[in-house]
C-alpha cells in the first residue's frame, strides 16, 4: 500500500529562489519548476542526500511561466518522465511578439536578480512554452498527491497558482508577495491588480499555519502585513512595458 503521507518538506537553496520537495515513501513531488540552472543541483540532493533515483519525481507543479518557477520543468520531465501540473488558463502566457519579448526581458531580469545576490552567471535560457500533463482548477487536489490543493491566486500573471498543503495547513504562495528587509511587497510585474488583491484576500481568510514564499521562506503574516500588502499593491498594471514608457517620459521630459 502506498504511503499518502508527507515525510518531509525539503526547502532548498536555488538559483535565485527556494527549491521546495516534498518527499514521500514511494515519490517526491516538486513544488515549483525551478530554474534550468537547479536541475544539478536538484538531482545531487534526490541521488545523494535522499540516496533514491532521480525518476522518483513524479510531480513538477509550475505555478507561473516566469524563469525560476518553470525554468527546468520541460527539461525535468525529459530526465526523469515526471509529469507537470499548472493552472487551468488556456493559451500560452508567452504568446506572439509581445510575449517573446516579455520571455526574453524575464530571463535578463532573472540574471539581475542573481547578479544582484552576487550568483554565478548560469545559462537561464528555457521554453517560452509548456505543455502541461494536467491542468488544476481552483480547489482541485494534486494528482497522486491528494493532501495538496491547488489554489488559483493570480494577479502576478493570468495562471499562478498557490499549493495548500491540508495535514499542516501551510501555503507555497509562490510570488503572491516578496520579503525584503523583512518586510512584505507586492512582486513584480502585476499585470492583473483586482486579482491580485482578491488573491491576497483569499489567502488571508484561509488563515494558514505559515506561508511558504519562493522568496523569503516560510514566514507568519500579521493582520498589519496583510494590510500593508493591500496598501502597496498597484491599483493599475506594473508591468514590463509600462515601466519602459515611465522610464522614456521622466527621459524626455524638458
């Protein structure tokens, strides 16, 4: 019979965001897509901190098409034939010209993050596309691992996800917020801002245990931080483009 039941949350350092795998008895399930660059490292620690083959992974959840989240997922489930999991939107979230263009500015805005936390340069080139295996609606369970929900908490893109993990009531939120000084702020960009709040909102009502943020750890949010949040998030889209066309006027201007 197979064991339904976590062992441990792994949470490990990445490229430039933490790494979180789940280990099971018979499978591990990976909560984030990583970066292409953290497939190495990903596999040293399932082969030889765990000692168990890589193609154990049977999982990979891909909250949002940015590089650190769905970086290494089409390449994981070449390796190790795992399957990939990410929200029910239909299309791509890098489509035609304009897409291609915001792909290539995340992968440069990703090296400058690195660079900014003094990593090494790696090749964080990935897929602008991602075909998923299964697509997850909002409240939907992980198939095979039935203790995680799938929640839709978008606002940072059209398609990202958050993963409740039921027995602990603890939330991955992904990028739903961002510590920094040991403070709490909105990510960027946020193309959609009403749905972000409501993502805030909703994950506020849950009332979880802990958050688990792919940028800053596992952290307990006050009622202030909640509210700080909800005061800095945008009322309009901040976005790749917008800030370009700020960044031209305050240039231009006389």
């Amino acid at each position: 019979m197979q064991n339904l039941f976590i062992i441990k949350l792994h949470h490990i350092d990445g490229h430039i965001q933490t790494i979180l795998l789940a280990e099971y008895a018979d499978k591990l399930l990976l909560l984030d897509g990583c970066c292409r660059s953290d497939i190495t490292l990903l596999r040293n620690f399932i082969t030889q901190v765990l000692q168990r083959p890589f193609n154990d992974l049977s999982l990979v959840v891909v909250t949002h098409m940015h590089p650190d989240h769905a970086g290494a997922a089409n390449k994981l489930r070449k390796i190790t034939g795992c399957k990939i999991a990410t929200a029910n939107v239909s299309g791509q979230w890098y489509s035609g010209l304009e897409g291609r263009l915001m792909h290539l500015t995340d992968i440069m805005l990703a090296r400058w993050v690195a660079k900014r936390m003094k990593k090494p340069r790696v090749n964080m080139w990935y897929s602008s596309q991602l075909i998923a295996d299964y697509k997850l609606n909002d409240g939907d369970h992980l198939p095979g691992f039935s203790e995680w929900v799938a929640l839709a908490t978008q606002g940072h893109t059209d398609r990202d996800l958050s993963l409740h993990h039921l027995p602990s009531n603890k939330v991955y939120v992904a990028d739903l917020m961002v510590k920094v000084k040991n403070k709490y702020i909105p990510p960027f960009p946020i193309f959609y801002p009403n749905r972000y709040r409501t993502s805030l909102q909703k994950i506020r009502a849950l009332a979880p245990k802990s958050l688990i943020l792919a940028h800053g750890g596992e952290v307990n949010l006050t009622e202030h931080d909640y509210q700080q949040l909800l005061i800095l998030a945008p009322k309009i889209p901040k976005t790749h483009w917008r800030s370009v066309k700020a960044k031209l006027f305050r240039s231009f201007r006389f």
